[in-house]
C-alpha cells in the first residue's frame, strides 16, 4: 500500500498545475486538463527511472486508470 | 566534422554595418540568395546542400525541412552534428547587431549554435545566438529556445523551459 501511495505522489510531482491531493488509485488520469503527450513523455520517463520499466506510449494509452497502471508495471517487473 | 567551434566575439553595431567593403557585401548577397534558394527548395537534399555552400556546418543524416532560416550574415557559426532533424519553419539566428543608442545595454556579438546528435527541433521553433541544444534533445514546436538545452531533455514554450528528461527511456 506503501508502495501505491508513492506511486500517486511520483506520478502527482510530474503534474506543474494540477493539484496533487486530487489524486487517488481511482483516478482517470487522461481526464485532466493538463494531461498531454509531453506529460505522458515525463510519466513514461519517471517509471522507468523509479521502476526500472520500460512502458511503450501504447501500453499507456490503454490504462485508464491510476490503478490499471500501477498493475501493469508491477506485472511487467515481474516478468 | 570539425570540433572546433568559433568563439563567441563583439561585431559592429547597425549603423556601422552600412560601412562594408565590397567583398563583406557580396558575401551577404551570396548568402541571402542561396539562403533564399534552400529556403523554398524542395528537394531535400539540394537543401542541406545550400546552406553547406552558405557556410553552415552540417554533418551526416540531417533533416532540413522546408522553409528554414539560418542566420544570413554569420551561417559559418551554425553547427549541427549527425542525425539532427531540423523540421519545417525553424530559425536559428547567430548575431544581434541593434542600434549603437542600445550599446550601453545590449552589446553586438556573434555567438555559435550548436546542435548535437540527434536533437529534433521541431515546427516553427527559434534558436537565439550563444545556445547549445543536448545530444537527442527534443525541442518542441514553437518554442524560443534562449537557454542551453541539456541531453535527452524535452523543453517547450517561450521562453523554452524543461518539461522533462527521458534519459531512462533511451537507455
């Protein structure tokens, strides 16, 4: 759980304007205003820096969810 | 392609400039023409090839696109390494020669841009004298570019700031 909530703030710091208390697991995190594809670029950069894995702008593009991504990379460092 | 970069140095101001000789004002004729030629060229090749003849340093694998504008008095302080691609409607300008009323302040000079390796300047981006753009750095479309940019960073905006590193991504 530890782990999630560090996930949420990682994720969060790449945000300049958005607030970060309205983060949560639930979040849709392609709703928000602020979100681009330079944002995306930057979240992309921070999970491979953090979680040493390396998503595609594909694997991004289909998780919808705070939730569905953090998954996604703990499965894919499992394999 | 040589290392050696020109050192940055102070160049007459404006109304000094009305004074060249004969040759400094064929020199700005030939690169204003062939300036004009790459600039509407639309073959890419004949491109790079124009501002090679222009003075610009340009190594392997470059992408200029279409209606580009290097600066047409200095081009010899343009530098751009191997696999750079430069996309349509980009300035780089090299001098700023202002009026001598604006000495006390803002002094002429000539500063080289440099370009390394597989940066991508994208549309409608500037480059101002004196900045070196990072190996695969990304400049983003539009910006004006007034800072160094360091290696695989992404910068965007006017004046261009840093949005993120992708450093882990590449590796």
């Amino acid at each position: 759980m530890k782990n999630q909530q560090e996930f949420i703030q990682n994720f969060a710091s790449q945000f300049d304007e958005t607030d970060a208390s309205i983060f949560t697991i639930e979040t849709r995190f392609k709703e928000l205003d602020e979100w681009s594809s330079l944002i995306s670029l930057a979240e992309l950069n921070m999970i491979a820096k953090n979680y040493g894995v390396k998503l595609t702008p594909e694997e991004m593009k289909r998780s919808q969810t705070l939730q569905e991504l953090y998954n996604l990379i703990l499965s894919k460092k499992q394999q | 392609m040589e290392q050696v970069f020109k050192n940055e140095k102070e160049i007459p101001y404006y109304e000094d400039t009305q004074k060249r000789n004969i040759g400094q004002k064929l020199k700005k004729i030939k690169n204003t023409l062939l300036g004009n030629m790459a600039y509407s060229c639309p073959v890419k090749k004949l491109r790079i090839i124009f501002h090679r003849w222009r003075g610009v340093h340009i190594g392997k694998e470059v992408y200029i696109g279409i209606h580009c504008f290097f600066d047409n008095l200095y081009p010899e302080y343009i530098y751009i390494f191997d696999n750079v691609s430069i996309n349509a409607d980009c300035m780089i300008l090299v001098h700023f020669n202002p009026m001598k009323r604006f000495s006390p302040i803002l002094p002429a000079h000539v500063s080289p841009v440099i370009i390394n390796e597989g940066a991508i300047i994208a549309v409608r981006s500037t480059i101002l004298p004196g900045v070196k753009i990072g190996k695969n750095a990304i400049v983003s479309a539009g910006s004006v570019v007034e800072k160094d940019v360091p290696d695989y960073t992404l910068v965007q905006g006017n004046p261009a700031k840093k949005v993120t590193e992708f450093k882990y991504l590449m590796e």
